[in-house]
C-alpha cells in the first residue's frame, strides 16, 4: 500500500501543467483520492499533492472556461430548492470534528442532505416517476469520482463526485461533494458548466442504502486551508440558488 501512494505521489508532482487536459493526471488523484477515504495518507502528504493538483487544475480550467464567474449557484437538485434540505433553516450541517485525513472514520456531517419525495424508495420522484438530477452548482472540473460501489464496503459516500471550482480573480476556489448517487455521468478530468447534469439521486454508501435512511443527496463545500480541504456551511447559497 505505501509503495502504491508513494508511486502516486511521485507521478502527480511530476506530470506537466499542460494547456490541454491530462484526463491521467486526474485519474491518479481520484486513486489518491481513494487512499485517502481510506485513511492511508499523512498531511503532508496530502498538502503536498493537492497544492500542486490544484495548480494543474485552474490552468486546465481557464484553458476550456466560459467568461465570467458563477456568482449565484444552480441548486444541486433539479426541481427542488432548500426547503428539502434536513433540519430547520440548515441545521442538519454539523462540521465539529472533522477531518479530511481522517477519510471515513469521522463522526461529524458536514453536509446538507436534500431529501427528494421517493416513499417506496425505488430512486424515482413520486410525482414525476422519473430520476432526480443531480446538477453542478457552477462551473468545474471533475477531480474524482467513482460509478463503483460494494454493497458490503464501508464507503459512505457510494457513488460520489468532487468537483473543483477554481477562484477566478481574488476569489478563493472551492470543491463542492455529491454523494449516495445511483448513477454518474461525468468522468475524473471533465470540464463541466453551471447547471449541468453529472448524476441522479440514489441510495448507495454504507448508510444511505438502508431502508431506516430516506433517498436523499448528501451535499458538501469545501475550501482549501493550507492546502488540506476544510467545510464550511453552504445554505445561505443554497437557499439563494437559482431553481432549474
């Protein structure tokens, strides 16, 4: 395992900052990605990959971005708003102990879970009987993802997606976190725009597919803080997000 991460390291800090995406350079940071879930990377490490990463990425991004910054988000599920995140006014956001090292073993949620109307639990909206989508808030790029998941794992997160929004100007960039989906449509190295589809709601991950867990989308943002992703609560630009 340490000769895996080691061989994963050495080849993010040594693949070129090209014009045009490198989709293998995103594909070894979702294997990065990975181990880290798995708790098998130091900080250092981790500040050490994702610094440079994060460098390759807005160059990749402003290469294929549209002009102008997202200022306002797209709300992450189609035809819902905030009224279905858990909780009042947000309060099912609680980030107190966690850790982005710590992969899965923390015990905090830093995350908004939106909760779509499924009674039977078969994925699809009761009213319209169709798939919930799941849309990028603004515009990114892919850094990790996986359409895989073992029923008998202990992923949380199932079919999840983390998306980077580079800070345009002197704004700070961001990554935004879909998780439980039960399909994607994106791959690790996609550029996509504001609104567009990348999954549809589902119940995959180690909790989310239990019958006691209603069918929802388990939603974070992240900003770098020396270099290591750290949460913070997103609900006021959810709920002034524009509904698709």
């Amino acid at each position: 395992m340490k000769k895996l991460l080691t061989a994963l390291i050495a080849i993010l800090f040594t693949l070129p900052a090209l014009a045009q995406t490198d989709t293998g350079k995103y594909k070894d940071f979702n294997a990065f990605n990975n181990e880290v879930l798995k708790g098998h990377v130091k900080k250092q490490e981790a500040q050490m990959v994702i610094g440079r990463f994060v460098q390759q990425v807005t160059k990749d991004y402003l290469s294929q971005a549209q002009p102008g910054a997202a200022q306002q988000w797209i709300f992450p599920l189609q035809g819902y708003n905030y009224r279905a995140a858990g909780g009042t006014n947000g309060n099912g956001y609680n980030d107190k102990g966690f850790n982005y090292i710590d992969g899965n073993k923390h015990g905090a949620h830093p995350a908004h879970d939106i909760f779509i109307n499924d009674k039977n639990q078969d994925c699809l909206d009761d009213r319209t009987h169709q798939p919930v989508n799941v849309l990028a808030i603004a515009p990114g790029i892919i850094v990790a993802c996986t359409n895989q998941w073992d029923l008998t794992g202990d992923m949380r997160g199932g079919k999840y997606i983390w998306i980077y929004h580079p800070g345009l100007n002197a704004d700070a960039g961001y990554f935004s976190y879909y998780a439980h989906n039960s399909a994607i449509f994106v791959h690790p190295g996609d550029y996509v725009k504001q609104g567009q589809k990348i999954a549809e709601v589902g119940r995959t991950g180690l909790n989310a597919y239990k019958k006691r867990s209603p069918t929802h989308l388990h939603f974070s943002t992240f900003k770098l803080v020396d270099n290591i992703p750290v949460p913070f609560n997103s609900f006021k630009q959810l709920k002034s997000a524009i509904i698709k």
